[in-house]
C-alpha cells in the first residue's frame, strides 16, 4: 500500500532523473541523496543535495567561462605566425596527450596536412582551433556539440557560440546531457532546488 512518504519519493526520483547529469560523479551524489531520502535521514539527504546544488553551479560556471574564452580566441582573428609544430610539440605546446589529439582528429574536429613524409605539421590556426576544442571538453562539452560548433564556424564566422554548442540537429539520433551541456545543467539545477524544497518539507513533517 502506497503511503504519502512513498509517493513524495517517487515524485522525487521522477524529478532527481529528468536530467541526469554524469560528469564528476553528479549522478552518483544524486543516487545518495535519493536513498538517504528513502531511508527518512532527511538531513543527510539535504546535505547531500545542496552539495549537489553547489557542484553543478560551478560546472555551469566552468561551461559559461569557456565560451567566453573561446570568444576571446576567436576574436584575436587569423595568425599570422605560420610556425609548424609536429604532434609532440603541438601536444605540448597544449598540454594535451598526443592520443586526445588522435582522437580529436578521428572524430572530425580537426584535418592536419602532412608533409611529404606522412608526419603532421600544426599551424598556428590549428593550434588556437585545438585551444578551442581543449577549453570546451576541459568544460565537459561533449565531442559532437564542439563539431557542430566548429563546422557552423567555418560557414558562418559570426555564428553564436552559445547557441551552436546547446542547440543539437534535429537529424541527431541521439542527444546526450553534454550536447546541450548549459541547458542541461540549468535544468538540473532548477530541478534540485525543487527536490530541496521537498526534503526540506519532508523534514519538516517528520518532526
């Protein structure tokens, strides 16, 4: 038999799984405050959920933050300096691991000429494209949010960085938490200061 506890905790996992968001074990503290919830420890299931509250506002920090850089890069136009870097050096020149740059180029965010001899050489505008791509997964923004941006670029220099990066195909079979990565944790967050607000008024009966 359904009590009004147990249905104030299914409105609660309806609510905590929404959105669910996976970076940096958020989804993990979720779970815990949902159980400590379910086991009547409202406190620590409070606890639990303004932690919560505090990480996602700095990872929504951390995501608005890189694209006010990559809008910062983007406006120091073409460079000039037409240095060539070989992958070693490009790689530490970013510091970034030779394999990220490997997979960045297999998933199409980046074509590097090669010299006659097969190796890479980087260029300078491959080097702040990489700055690009490095800032935006530092933010948990997912690989095909940074392509669509990149490529709606190449068309369109002035193209609005914010809404390429929240804005998925309609073709895209399957959109992830990070290919709308601000909007998602907007929402993650307002769905956690519901769920606040409920534990809070759970506590309150309890007593």
């Amino acid at each position: 038999m359904f009590t009004d506890f147990h249905i104030r905790q299914c409105r609660l996992i309806r609510i905590a799984f929404q959105v669910e968001v996976l970076q940096n074990g958020l989804r993990k503290r979720m779970i815990r405050a949902i159980k400590a919830s379910a086991r009547g420890d409202f406190d620590a299931a409070i606890a639990l959920i303004r932690a919560y509250l505090g990480q996602i506002r700095r990872e929504k920090r951390s995501a608005e933050e890189a694209v006010e850089l990559v809008e910062e890069l983007l406006s120091g136009g073409t460079p000039k300096n037409q240095q060539r870097l070989t992958r070693k050096q490009a790689s530490e020149t970013l510091d970034v691991s030779c394999d990220a740059l490997r997979n960045w180029e297999r998933n199409g965010l980046l074509t590097v000429k090669r010299k006659e001899n097969g190796y890479r050489v980087y260029t300078e505008e491959d080097i702040c494209r990489l700055k690009i791509i490095r800032c935006l997964r530092c933010a948990n923004y997912s690989l095909e949010a940074i392509l669509r941006l990149l490529r709606q670029l190449s068309e369109n220099p002035e193209t609005d960085i914010l809404s390429a990066l929240n804005t998925p195909r309609g073709s895209d079979d399957i959109v992830s938490v990070c290919d709308k990565l601000i909007s998602s944790l907007s929402a993650a967050e307002k769905n956690a200061e519901k769920i606040s607000d409920m534990l809070q008024e759970m506590n309150g009966r309890k007593g």
